[in-house]
C-alpha cells in the first residue's frame, strides 16, 4: 500500500483554494496547514496505523479514489484477469452481454498496467473514515465536478440542491452520472463563507492561461451532459489573460469591451479554469 503523500501539482495551494472558494468554504493558510494526498492505489478502509496517525495530523486531505457504480466493472475485470477476461468475451459470456460496456472497459485493460488493484468504495465509506480522524468534506477537487449546470440537466440540478442530507446527495449525483472516479477535499473544521464573499474572493484571483491562444478556438470540455464550449466572454476572458495574468476584477476595471462585469468574468474564468485553459497564479 502507498503511503500518503503531498498533493499532486495540480491541486497546488491556489488551485485548492478556487475549488474552495467556489464551494463557499474559506481556504485555509498553505503556511500553516498540512496537506496530503491519498490516491486511488491506497485501499481507505485499510489504512495500516501510520497512515491513520498521518490522516489525523493533517489539516487538508485530497482523496482520489474509485467509487461505485461506475467502477464496479473495471474492478470485476481487474480481478479476473486480462487473459480470462479476453478469452470470455471471445466466447460471448453472459457477463459482456449482460453489461455492454464491460466491452469497452476490456479495450481500456490492454497495454496497461493493471497490477495495482483497483479499490471501490463509496463517499459514505470515505466520509466515515476521514470522519474518524476529524475531517469533514468540503468540495470537489476539481471544477468539473462542481459546477452542476456543466453535468445535469436543470430539473435534475434543482432535485439534488433540494436534497439536505450530503450523503445522499453526493451518492444520488454518483448514481446519476455513473461516476467511477471522485477527487474530494477534506477539512479540519471547514469554515462556510457567504456567497458574496466566496465570489469576490475568487474576483480577486490572478489567473494565467496555460495553453496556446488558438487552441481556445476548438477547446471542448466533454461532461456526462454535454459537450461544452468557451461562451464569447470566456473567449474574450482569456485573450486578455493570454497577454499576462490578472484577476477577473482587474479586468473590469479596465472597461475592455465584453468584459466590464466582474461576475460574468468571475463566471467565465471558473468555466476556463475547469477547462483546463487557465489556472490561479499567486
């Protein structure tokens, strides 16, 4: 088992704090927090007596980890095998005819390492084990996640904000994507900000693009709902950005045409963001 480790660059301190921010929870200080990384190789219902000791010093947990129902396939093929697995969907086995995409999940075993065993759990199961060392969820990790209007459908987005159990509502939107991997932060008493200060704080942050500006043209972020593409004033957003970093604040203060409104700009820069177009720079 893999011990714990720092978090991956990507969820570096200003990239945790926007996914933070953007869940209404004040980000802690870097300087005085502790933050480790739990990855999807380490089996969180069997952590050995060091790790439980190490979880329950930290401040900040980033936990990645395989979860139900969308990885209960991969996991049933893992364990059976690459071998076994080929030589029964070439003899057409109920199991592929049962469930399709055990096909599709096959072609993604070949030419990769497969030795790590693949552990499933669920976020009740997760809550309650980082629970017991005194962390509560937070957010999401990644924006992706988070911003619901890029995974469901209107109606389907009220049902789960209706919802007051976390719980529930975290495994209803797992059941209704299919979703087979989650990206969650942890935190040591998190503290709830008020909308409006969570948005001017994110208002706040300098971003900086991190790929070419004539990619943004055919930049096409694919969610569980829809294909989704930069709006005119995320474009806009980030052709600014790409002549050196700002914040979404610095911008409307400038009166660049399209983009005088720092909420829209804030909006623009969290969808660019979850693109994988811009990242927070200090």
């Amino acid at each position: 088992m893999n011990n714990l480790a720092p978090p991956r660059p990507e969820f570096d301190p200003q990239t945790l704090a926007v996914a933070l921010l953007f869940a209404n929870i004040a980000p802690p200080d870097p300087a005085a927090s502790k933050t480790i990384f739990i990855g999807r190789e380490t089996s969180v219902s069997a952590l050995d007596s060091a790790q439980s000791t190490e979880l329950s010093r930290a401040d900040v947990v980033v936990i990645e980890y395989a979860v139900s129902p969308g990885a209960i396939l991969p996991a049933v093929l893992q364990r059976m095998g690459l071998d076994l697995a080929e030589k029964a969907h070439a003899a057409q086995a109920l199991f592929f005819k049962a469930n399709p995409l055990a096909a599709q999940f096959l072609d993604g075993m070949r030419g990769r390492n497969m030795e790590a065993p693949l552990h499933v759990s669920s976020f009740r199961e997760v809550c309650g084990v980082i629970g017991a060392a005194g962390l509560r969820y937070a957010a999401p990790a990644k924006l992706t996640d988070a911003i619901l209007k890029l995974n469901f459908a209107r109606e389907a987005a009220e049902l789960l904000q209706a919802e007051p159990d976390l719980v529930l509502r975290e495994t209803k939107k797992d059941l209704m994507l299919n979703r087979g991997l989650r990206c969650d932060i942890f935190m040591r008493a998190p503290q709830n900000l008020e909308r409006q200060e969570a948005a001017t704080r994110i208002a706040r942050t300098r971003f900086r693009t991190v790929i070419a500006p004539e990619k943004i043209t055919n930049l096409t972020l694919l969610t569980a709902y829809a294909e989704i593409k930069p709006t005119d004033s995320a474009r806009r957003l980030f052709e600014i950005l790409s002549k050196g970093a700002a914040s979404p604040a610095e911008i409307a203060e400038r009166r660049v045409p399209g983009c005088e409104n720092v909420w829209a700009n804030v909006d623009a820069a969290v969808v660019l963001m979850a693109m994988d177009a811009i990242v927070p720079t200090a």
